[in-house]
C-alpha cells in the first residue's frame, strides 16, 4: 500500500543543534532529493546507490549552497516506513532546516502530519498497529521502567503473547463453521476437549494481561501517591523536600494548602506523583471544605497514602495516635497506608524511641531537615513490584489495548458458558468471531477505521 505522496519533516527537534536530520518518505523521495543534491563525487547520483548507504555533497537552490550536509538512502521496501526514505543530515540551525523543508516543500512534498511516519509503517506493514503505539511511548518514556514497558511493547509484547492463540481460534473457527454447513448431519470436525483448553488458555492469558493494565498505567504515568493529614503537620514541607523544589507554600498557618498540588519524581527508576492536599479538619470555610473534599478524593484515587502526624503532638497517656491511624486505614482499606511522623527535629531522642515503640511501622522524619526522607523513598519503592519489569513480562499501558482485551475477555467467557451450556455451534461461533475481532484490533488485523488511525496517530509528534 504505497502512498504516492512525498513527505517530509524534520526528525530532530526543531532549534539550533550541532546536526539536524530532515526525513523524506514516498515514491519520489529520491528523485526529489536528486534534483537539488550535488555529490562531491562527480558523475555520482542517488538513484544508483544502494539501500542504507551514505553520501556527501551539498543542498543546492539555483546554484546558491544551502549547505553540506550527509545525505541516507533507504530503498523501497527496506526502510523504516518501508516506502523510499530519504535522510538529510544538515548543520544544525533553524535557518538551513527551513529553508531545506522550504525547498523540497517547492519541489513536489507535503509536510508530514503528526505520526505519519510511523502510521505508513503500519500501513506497509513494517509493524502492527500495537508496536506503531508504542513507539510513541517510547519517546515519551521518562523514567527507567515506563521505557522498558515501552521498549518491550515495541518489539511485539501484547502481539507475540497472543498470535499462536489467535491462530489457534481462527483454526477452530473454521472448523466450526465448516461444521454449521453440514448442521444436517452431526459432525464434529473441531475437537471439544482441545477447544476447551485453548479457550481457558485464552482466558488465562487475557487475564494476565488485563491485569498487568493498573500497574502498566500507573508506571506509565507516575504511581500516584496522596500526602495526607490534620493541618500544619508539614505535606507541603515534604512535598518540597521530595521535589528539591519550592513547589506549594508552606506557612505556620493551619489551613495553607487549598487546592491539590502535584508534581512527578522518579525513584529508582520508577515515577511517582505526589500529591500535597489540604489538611484535614472540621471547618466552615467553605473554600477550605472543598480542599479538604478533594484531598479525599485524591486518596481515593492514589495508589499509596502517606499520612502524616505530627511528632510534637505525640504524648504517650493519649492513645489518640492510633486511634487517628486506625481511623485512616479504615477509610481507606485496600491502599497501603505509610504512616509518617513529621517534624521529629524537635523531639528528644528518648521521645522518638517512645514514639517508634508504640507506633507500629512508623516513618520517623523532619521534612524541613531532611532526615528520614531517603528512608520514605526506598519504602515506597519497596511497595512497587518491579518484579514484572525484570521479568521481561508483558505490561499493558494502553488503554484502547486494554479496552480491546476486556471485549475479547467478555467474548471467550460467551463461547466458554456456551460450550458449558452445550448452546448450539452457530451461537457461540458468533461469539469467537467477536473474539478475534477484538483481538484483531489492538494488533491493527481487523479494518481499522480511519478515524481511529488518526486518533492514534494524531498524538504522535511531527516527524515520527
Ligand atoms: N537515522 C535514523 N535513526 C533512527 C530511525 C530512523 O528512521 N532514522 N528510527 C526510526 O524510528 C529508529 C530506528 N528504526 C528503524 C527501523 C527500521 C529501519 C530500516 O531501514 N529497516 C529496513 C532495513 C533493515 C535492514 O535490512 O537493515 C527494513 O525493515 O526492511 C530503519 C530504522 C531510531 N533511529
Ligand atoms: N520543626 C519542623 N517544622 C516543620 C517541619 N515540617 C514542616 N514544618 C513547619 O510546619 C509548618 C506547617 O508546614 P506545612 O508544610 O505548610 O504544613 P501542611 O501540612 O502543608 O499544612 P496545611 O497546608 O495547612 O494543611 C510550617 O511552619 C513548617 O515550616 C519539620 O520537619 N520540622
Ligand atoms: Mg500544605
């Protein structure tokens, strides 16, 4: 499926660099290049070099030298887009890239939209539609683990984990239709004891994957972590001290933060948002309610919750600590909680002993001196499982793939309830169609509406 318009964009960001790269793809990209590239090599032209080869010579405008520049061949079908693709390598400034864009704009181009690259890739089938979107994940990729999740992706994840199951259903597909034309008679061409283990093999598989989607997405965009507490006992304090950044305001005054401010911070290689929220207390401003509502809401929502006392207030007659501890945990029962006692600079060493004693797992830390913090960080990593990353394991992180795969899950629990169920074939066959439709679409098999592919690719900067 060649396209047979050229196009072209700059690869690397635009602005001064010591090299930019300007990209052409198309059936004409070569001859376009030809007409204004001069070898330094006399009687040498691109149209008789091999694919994947180099050469230098200069961009010229009617005689004038826009400038030297190296110049990659990428011959039909063995390219990145698999069309002819064309690589300027010129001097890194705004001017010469505009004014070679500018010329090959003259000269017969079309400016690239945002992903086209990537999207004629997917059209001639130099990769499937998954791999396509990943490769945006990957330039977006910040942190250690949401670029391997993305690398991984790339190569084939979802795509390898399930094309010999879906080859296998499309097997007994067939089968099974074949045995709706002979309905007459009763034939059983498909086997039902294998059909049921590749079915639950299917299950199990979707499973995993979709599974995999609430860890993938939040690697992905940062493990949401909600600071929580009574007023002034130092979130905003903590949140600065993680960032290294005066990012909220910090005052004595009870009541400082309102609204919810968040900021991203990788650890080990692992990205987290952390969430400062307002404090927490009974009170009739009604700006300050609405903060204190959202703080919830934003715990709600987080993965973990660090809730934070204040160290001063500890007084050992008073069980009031745990009481206020339990009543945290019990709001919100499935996070994990880390309970933190700030501003322990102020404590004598026997009272933090006290305090670690009666306060089961208790962070001791001073967020305005910066102890204890590094202590926070490796427990917060701790709680991430990893596990899957080093593994290699496939993680789901795109939620048109994760939507995908529940249809397909819903769709193979039909056709095992119908084989359960002894339903006649032609129902539950309908139903491993359905399947593969949806199984079909995350790798881009199934026709895939237009719409979507621009949706898709519209994400995608320009030049990818
Ligand atoms: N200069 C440059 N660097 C780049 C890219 C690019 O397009 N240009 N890429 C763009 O994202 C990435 C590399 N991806 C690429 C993937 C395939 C082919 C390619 O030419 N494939 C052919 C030939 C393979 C061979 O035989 O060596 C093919 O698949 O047939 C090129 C780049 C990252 N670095
Ligand atoms: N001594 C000491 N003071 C601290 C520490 N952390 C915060 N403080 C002080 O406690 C006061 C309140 O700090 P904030 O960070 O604004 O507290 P907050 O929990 O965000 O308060 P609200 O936004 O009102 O809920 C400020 O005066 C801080 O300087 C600490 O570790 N040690
Ligand atoms: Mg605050």
């Amino acid at each position: 499926m060649i396209q047979n318009d050229t196009i072209i964009a700059l690869a690397t960001p635009s602005g001064v660099g010591a090299i930019s790269v300007i990209r052409l793809s198309g059936e004409q990209a070569i001859p376009i290049v030809e007409a204004n590239f001069k070898s330094i090599q006399k009687n040498k032209y691109l149209k008789d070099q091999k694919t994947h080869t180099i050469h230098l010579g200069h961009i010229v405008d009617n005689k004038s030298v826009l400038d030297e520049v190296l110049v990659s061949i990428f011959k039909n079908p063995k390219s990145y887009t698999g069309e002819n693709v064309v690589e300027i390598s010129c001097h890194g400034s705004s001017f010469i890239q505009q004014e070679i864009i500018q010329l090959f704009l003259r000269k017969g181009c079309r400016m690239a939209n945002n992903g086209e690259f990537t999207m004629r890739a997917f059209l001639n089938a130099k990769m499937d539609l998954s791999q396509a979107e990943a490769v945006a994940d990957v330039i977006a990729s910040n942190s250690a683990a949401s670029h391997q999740m993305a690398i991984q992706q790339m190569r084939g994840g979802i795509t390898n984990e399930l094309k010999e199951l879906r080859a296998q259903l499309l097997d007994f597909a067939a089968l099974i239709e074949l045995e709706l034309d002979f309905s007459g008679e009763d034939v059983e061409f498909a086997d039902r004891t294998k059909f049921k283990e590749l079915v639950v093999q299917i299950t199990f598989v979707l499973k995993r994957l979709i599974d995999s989607f609430s860890f993938g997405n939040a690697m992905k965009n940062g493990i949401p972590v909600a600071i929580i507490g009574e007023p002034n006992v130092g979130k905003s304090t903590l949140l600065n001290t993680l960032l290294n950044e005066e990012k909220a305001i910090v005052s004595e005054i009870a009541g400082t933060t309102r609204d919810a401010i968040e900021d991203e911070l990788i650890i080990a290689g692992v990205a987290f948002r952390f969430i400062d929220t307002a404090g927490i207390r009974e009170t009739i401003d009604i700006i300050e309610s609405i903060g204190i509502k959202k703080a919830y809401e934003k715990a709600d929502n987080a993965q973990l919750i660090v809730f934070l006392i204040d160290a001063n207030k500890f007084n050992h007659n008073q069980p009031q600590f745990l009481t206020e501890i339990d009543t945290i945990k019990s709001r919100f029962p499935t996070k994990r909680v880390l309970v933190i006692a700030n501003k322990i600079d102020t404590l004598l060493a026997s009272e933090k002993a006290e305090l670690q004693t009666e306060i089961e797992n208790l962070i001791l830390l001073s967020a305005k001196n910066n102890t204890g913090v590094e202590a926070l960080k490796s427990e917060l990593t701790d709680l991430v499982n990893i596990g899957a990353l080093s593994n290699n394991e496939t993680i789901v992180t795109n939620s048109r793939h994760f939507e995908a795969l529940n249809n397909a899950l819903r769709a193979i629990s039909s056709v095992q309830q119908g084989i359960e169920l002894e339903i006649s074939t032609d129902l539950f066959s309908i139903d491993i169609r359905e399947c593969l439709r949806h199984l079909g679409a995350i790798t881009g098999d199934y026709d895939v509406d237009k719409d979507i592919l621009g949706h898709i690719f519209s994400n995608f900067c320009i030049g990818k």
